[in-house]
C-alpha cells in the first residue's frame, strides 16, 4: 500500500429526549418542555476552549471541532497516513464528543431540566435527513481525475455492501427492510462542486489543503459512518489500494453502471446479492462482481508496483475484502458479523425484532439502532458488543486515549497539533487553518504547511523559540 495523506470528517447527529419518558419518541422542536437541537448543541459547545469566540476550534491531537450547518457536531479528524492513526484518531473524536453531551447533560440536570441529549454517530435521524460521513484522500494533480472520479464511480456504488454501516429501509407498507447503507438512499448525483446543492458520491471542487501544484483532493461525501473499527479499517484502506491501482493508469471505467444512482439503490437492499445491471462494457454485473473485479485487479499488480511488498495493513485489508465477498456470495453473513458494520447490526436488530414477533420497522426496533450509534460509552451498545465477542477492534483504548491529546507523528498534523498545545498552554491567541498557522496575540508571523507529509517544520521552530518567553 502506496503511503497516502487521508483523513476522516464525521457529522454527528444530536438528539434530545425527555429523562422523565427516556425512551419516547420526542420531537424536540415540538416539544417546548425540552432543549431544541439548536440549543442543545450551542450548550454542548458551551464547554470547549474559546467558546465566547467561537465554536470553531482546531485541537492539540491535530484534528478540528465545529458546528456544521443543521447544527451537527463534526469532528474533521487529522491527517494520517496508516490506519491506526486513522481509526484512533476517529474514535477520539466519539470520546470528546461524549465528553461534551455528559457536561451538557450535568448542565440540564443542575437546571432541573427533565432532559438528556445523546449523541449519536449515524447519518440518518428518525425523519430523514441525512449527515455526512466525508473521506479525503490526497491524490497526485498529474493523475486524470475525471478518468479517476469514472472508475471511484464503480467502486463506491458498491462499496457499501462491505463498508455500510446497516439500515432499516421502511416500504410503501410500512415494512422494514435491512438495507447495507444509510447514505445510499440519499445520494443526488455522482460528482459536484457545490454539495449544498447536490449530494454527490464526490465533491469535486479543487481544495487540496495543499500545495496545488503537486496535489488534489478526493472528498467522498458517499460513506457511511461506521460504528465497528474494523470497518473504519477497511473503508480506508480499501480504497487506498483502489487508488493505488487507478493511479497507476489502469483502466476500470467499464464496470460503471449506465445508471449509477438507480444501481447503488437497488444494491443497497440486495442482501441475497441477487440484484445485476448493465454497466459501460456491455455486461450485467452484481455489486459484488463489480467489487470482486476490482480486488483481482488490485491482486494482479505486479511486483514492480507494490504487490509483493504491500505490508501488513494492506494484506489485512485484501482479507477482509475477500471475506466480505464471499460471505455474501455464499450468503454465510456469519463469516464477517464481528467485524463489518451491517452484519453486525442486521444480526442484532433481527434477533432483537424476531425474538419479540416485532417488524423492523418497529419503533423499538428503530431506539435499538439509535443506540447502536451513541457514542456515550455507558449508553452505546458498542462497548458492550465489543466486551462480549460481537464486534471487533482494531486499535487499542489506550492508542484511542492517547489520540485524544496527541496528533498522528508521521504527518502535518504534528506540527499542527505541537502548535496547539504549544499556544494554549501560554496563553496566546492564534488562528489555524489545515495548511498554515498564525500567533495574533502576541502578533506573529504566518507559518505555511503545503506538505502535508512533512511532520516537522523549519519555520514553525524558528517562530516558536521567537516566541518562547514572550508575554501573551
């Protein structure tokens, strides 16, 4: 596996319920005897650094905090380039987020206020909307990227019958039906510069948080978040070796379908892997044989460009894929229920809704998948899946404590990070963005960060011994 710049942003949806009725369906905006969303996040922000000024914040462990538009918490993890980095650094942001709801909540307790919010780490809340899970993958500017953006074409239209995270899809009776992914009901187009306007697959518009000249970015706007380390793992890596492979000229635009949207959707329910459209080269071909392609192409490097020395992570990786396909082709979920996402989740909430006579589509059914995605350690279910053998791990909980206040070493986000900690911990006042830093108070100069691979930089340690022992 190709050493590659990538990066995790998660939305978080926030919900608010009644502690008097803990598992009513409240609708908070038509409830006025608890918080909005609005009002629950803005306290949820009450308790970070700076929160008079702002509740943008860039954090010590390299990664950035903010409120994005619907009043979704999200956490734009730091710049990696392996996959534990990747995943603890994730799950760190799940750790600072419960740390926030449990202030907020001790807040609405101490106020006599009959409510508890939860935060809650999916992409769809209970009338629809959806938030995002966004991938970013630093890619050279020589590659074609529109020939690159075809092929991911293919690949993320079928990718979620590996990655998703699980969804219950109600019908026109008002059944349930398990679907692999929450986000492919919900995709507009395949590639957009603005998706304000159209939810795509990709966000094409050129903002590399680099130096322009030698890098783009690949902002994949379509995947779910997941809940199961390993599937993190996997989205990653996964489509790091896919970029490996598309970069180095092949050609896989063929095996997109003539109607992509209308295949993602008809994949996202087709758990016997049954469902086949016709694609650009004139076959017809399932989601997993269109996945299945890609991983023999990807096999089939030769050594000249990286498959006999792909490494640990990458042979992980491969594995795990063809897990996943073959326990779909066979229809054996059970090979792959610890460690991919949907899996896990369509054996809980089946066994759940069959040992009660329920429909999926049941409410109590819906609270269990709620609780699936909360990121409150001591009421998510993931903590407990994970103690008792039904779900995976990837990195370690002291990686993920350590994530917490210390940025990956290998990247930028070091040097960010150090800055970080390094202002805060004098008093001084900055500004931050991904690719550069400035001191306002005292006034300093503007340190640029075009390399995102560079884990130390010249004029950052110049600046910072300027300005050591200068009063704030």
């Amino acid at each position: 596996m190709n050493r590659r710049i990538v990066g995790l942003e998660t939305e978080y949806g926030v919900v608010v319920v009644p502690t008097a009725h803990p598992h009513a369906d409240a609708e908070p905006d038509k409830d006025p005897t608890l918080p909005t969303v609005d009002e629950a996040v803005t306290l949820m922000f009450a308790a970070t650094p700076n929160a008079n000024r702002t509740t943008n914040h860039f954090l010590r462990n390299g990664s950035r905090l903010y409120v994005d538009i619907g009043s979704h918490p999200e956490y734009a993890g730091a710049e990696c380039d392996n996959l534990r980095d990747v995943v603890a650094n994730d799950l760190a942001g799940d750790l600072l987020l419960a740390d926030l709801a449990q202030t907020a909540n001790a807040s609405l307790t101490g106020r006599g206020v009959p409510a508890r919010l939860h935060v809650l780490r999916n992409n769809v809340d209970s009338v629809g909307n959806t938030f995002g899970c966004h991938e970013n993958y630093q890619v050279p500017r020589d590659v074609d990227f529109d020939k690159l953006t075809a092929a991911m074409t293919a690949f993320l239209v079928t990718r979620p019958v590996l990655t998703g995270c699980g969804h219950v899809v109600i019908d026109r009776d008002g059944r349930g039906q398990f679907a692999f992914s929450t986000r492919a009901e919900h995709i507009g187009s395949t590639t957009s510069a603005d998706p304000t306007k159209s939810r795509p697959l990709i966000n094409t518009k050129d903002e590399p948080h680099a130096d322009p000249g030698l890098w783009r970015r690949l902002h994949v706007l379509s995947g779910d978040s997941s809940v199961c380390e390993t599937t993190t793992a996997l989205k990653i890596g996964w489509t790091c070796l896919v970029l490996d492979l598309l970069e180095t000229g092949a050609d896989l635009t063929g095996l997109v379908p003539l109607d992509p949207l209308a295949a993602m959707r008809g994949f996202n329910t087709d758990l016997s892997s049954t469902v086949s459209v016709p694609t650009r080269d004139g076959r017809r071909l399932r989601a997993v044989d269109i996945q299945e392609e890609f991983l023999t192409r990807v096999l089939a490097r030769p050594a000249t460009e990286g498959s006999t020395a792909r490494g640990t992570e990458a042979t992980w990786v491969l594995d795990l894929v063809a897990d996943g396909l073959d326990a779909l082709r066979s229809g054996r979920h059970e090979v792959v229920q610890t460690r991919l996402d949907w899996a896990i989740k369509r054996r809980l909430l089946t066994e759940y809704a069959d040992g009660r006579g329920l429909d999926l589509a049941d409410p109590r059914v819906a609270r269990l998948a709620f609780a699936y995605h909360d990121v409150d350690p001591r009421s998510g279910l993931a903590p407990a899946l994970r103690a008792g053998g039904h779900m995976q791990s990837f990195v370690t909980q002291d990686e993920v404590q350590a994530a917490r206040q210390t940025p990956p070493q290998t990247t930028r986000a070091r040097v960010r990070g150090d800055f970080v900690a390094w202002a805060d911990a004098r008093g001084y006042q900055a500004s931050v963005d991904w690719s550069s830093v400035r001191l306002n108070v005292p006034v300093g100069p503007q340190v640029d960060l075009p390399d995102a691979s560079a884990s130390s930089s010249p004029q950052m340690a110049a600046m910072r011994a300027r300005f050591d022992d200068a009063p704030a």
